[in-house]
C-alpha cells in the first residue's frame, strides 16, 4: 500500500513536531523521511519514493516570491521557514533527479545551559569576559546551535550589554532581558558573514554571535573584534580542539602564521566541542563535550604552533575544568549512557580506549 503524498510541507512538519524529530527529509526519488535520533529513516515503510512533479509541488506549497529566484539562479536556498507551529532551518536544493527538500526543526524552547547538562562552574566564567573568543564545534547535528543559544540567553540574563547575533538563518529568537539582543540574518540583512561583522563593530556591541566562521575573512574580523573589547561566541564544524586551532591557523597564509598564532593565544578563551551520542537503551542521545580553557600552558602551546600537545595539557587542567573527548565518552560510558561500541567508535585514540576496556 502506498500513501498519499500531502500537498503542503506543513502536514509532514507538523508530524515531525509531534514524534521529535530533529529533520525532516522530502527527496526526489526517496519516500518521505525524518531523522529521529540522529537516524534517518522513512515515515512511512511501504511508502512510494517521491516524483519530481511531488517534490515540485511541495517546494511551491512553501516557497516564496524571493526563494524561488535564489533557487532559480543558484539552484539552492536556505532561509528560516515559519508556518505558525514553528520555526525551522529550510533547505531546498535543486539535484540530478529534481528537488530536495530538507528542514531542520528548532526547538522554540531555548534549553539553558543547565538543561543541556554543561559545566556550569566552569562554564558560565567564560560567559562573562568582556573580550576575547569562545568556540562551540562539532560536526553537522551535534547540537552548537542549541548551546550557543543556551550561551547567549544565559548572558542575555545575566548581563546588561549589548548583544548582536550574525546568523544564516537565524534560529532561536531571543526577547531582550536584562541585555539589548540584536539578531541579523546572512542574505535577508546582510550579504555575508564578513559583512555583517564588519558592520557590527559600528554598532557599539558587546558581545557578538557569528553562527558560522567560514572563511578567512570572517575569522579574521572575528580575531580583531576579540582582541578589541568584544565576546566573539563562534561555531566551527572541527572535531576537538587542536584541530578547531589548527583549521583557524590553516585559512591564513603561510606569512601571517607567527602573527595569527599570538593573536589567538592571547584572545582565546575556551573551546567547547561536543558531539551527540546516541543511548545505550535507545531513547534518545547524549552529550559527549570536550573543553579547553586557555591557561598560560595552553596559550604557550598554541603560541609556538604545538597543538598536538595540548591533549596532555588538557588532562592536567580538570582544576579549571578541562576535559577531553575521550575521558568524557569514558565517564558517559561507566555512567550506563552509551555502549561500549559507540564509545571505541567515537575515541580519538583508540588505543587507548581499547586499553581502558581491556584493563
């Protein structure tokens, strides 16, 4: 038996909504999907895959005057998509077969940091600097936009500043608290990143949120906003935190290398890297997260470009609250979170991990 296709994308959002989900996937040539736990799996099982006509139809059902020309002229588009029940990060792209059509679903729920379960000790001091980098990374899904939402609303509570959020597109909505919050989105107010930040420095901010930091202008405007008395929170899709220093290092050429290093020593602040891993008993996942948190051992590493030692500076820092992937995949294993599979899977140095199991 196969089921009828629904004419508009809000009929499968709002399924998408109601089983918590966190994607929902209308493809040419796939039947009718949606993400649930980090799985992409059909809606549907004896659904037929989607025709172009279908998925033609369905981008018309939502796709405005100004989406239709992006998608026309470039063949992709990206933009925050609200029907009313909600909001969600739409993509249509435009393939061999016909049209994709992906959508992410926002929580409008801001989770604070202490519903997702953060180091609020060590945590919330980064939070209140009132200048230098802060850098939440992990790769697509692992969870950034929901902690550096949960990032901006506890500064937003706690301080008394001006915020300004550069975002493509813009997910959470954030009311003004104690703090004045400014949201721009990338292609709606602004053309790009470097953009957006090059004029947010004119706007007497405090604290900035650039969603994504993507290329080398944008990093760089993000280092200088640092180093000049701003709190720049970013998101880069690294793994851990040698590799996150070591892809800002890689954008600039070879010459400014030296210069770049002492830059990002003296401003960082912290890197959070996290990752989503699934249950061992199927219900849902959990947070694995790394932190590094500059200390002068830290800042004498990145400023001499030795970044692979910074795992064994890392153990030496849980004063301060460091932690590595590893020992917090370790902890979440002993805990009865995650399997022992998922956790070898996920190391970084397997051997080791091997070793802990074997021990």
């Amino acid at each position: 038996m196969s089921h009828t296709v629904l004419d508009h994308v809000d009929q499968y959002l709002r399924l998408g909504q109601e089983y918590g989900c966190s994607d929902v996937h209308l493809a040419t040539a796939f039947p009718p999907a949606w993400r649930r736990n980090g799985q992409l799996l059909p809606i549907w099982d004896d659904h037929e895959p989607l025709t172009e006509a279908e998925t033609l139809k369905l981008a018309k059902s939502f796709l405005g005057e100004t989406e239709w020309k992006r998608l026309d002229e470039k063949g992709d588009v990206d933009f925050a998509y609200d029907n009313g029940q909600g909001r969600f990060r739409a993509s249509v792209v435009r393939q061999r077969l016909g049209l994709d059509i992906v959508f992410r679903i926002i929580s409008t729920q801001i989770r604070s940091i202490h519903d997702i379960g953060l180091p609020i000790d060590h945590i919330v001091p980064l939070t209140r600097y009132h200048n230098g980098l802060v850098l939440v990374t992990g790769s697509v899904g692992s969870g950034k936009s929901t902690t550096l939402a949960a990032l901006v609303d506890f500064i937003n509570r706690d301080r008394e500043d001006h915020i300004l959020t550069l975002e493509d597109p813009i997910e959470y909505v954030f009311d003004s608290q104690r703090c004045h919050v400014n949201q721009r989105e990338v292609h709606s107010h602004t053309d790009s990143f470097a953009k957006a930040l090059r004029g947010a420095l004119r706007e007497d901010p405090d604290v900035i949120m650039v969603g994504e930091m993507r290329d080398l202008e944008t990093i760089q405007l993000a280092l200088t906003a640092a180093e000049t008395g701003h709190l720049v929170l970013g998101t880069l899709h690294t793994g851990n935190a040698p590799r996150t220093l070591d892809r800002i290092l890689d954008v600039f050429p070879t010459d400014q290398r030296d210069q770049i290093r002492i830059m990002v020593s003296e401003s960082l602040r912290g890197i959070l890297s996290q990752q989503l891993v699934p249950k061992g008993d199927g219900s849902g996942r959990v947070l694995a997260l790394e932190l590094l948190v500059n200390t002068p051992a830290v800042a004498n590493c990145i400023r001499e470009g030795k970044t692979f030692m910074l795992p064994g500076i890392m153990q030496t820092g849980k004063n301060v609250g460091m932690i590595t992937m590893d020992e917090s995949l370790r902890r979440l294993y002993i805990q009865g979170s995650i399997t022992q599979e998922e956790c070898l899977y996920r190391a970084e140095d397997k051997i080791q991990m091997r070793a802990f199991f074997q021990s």
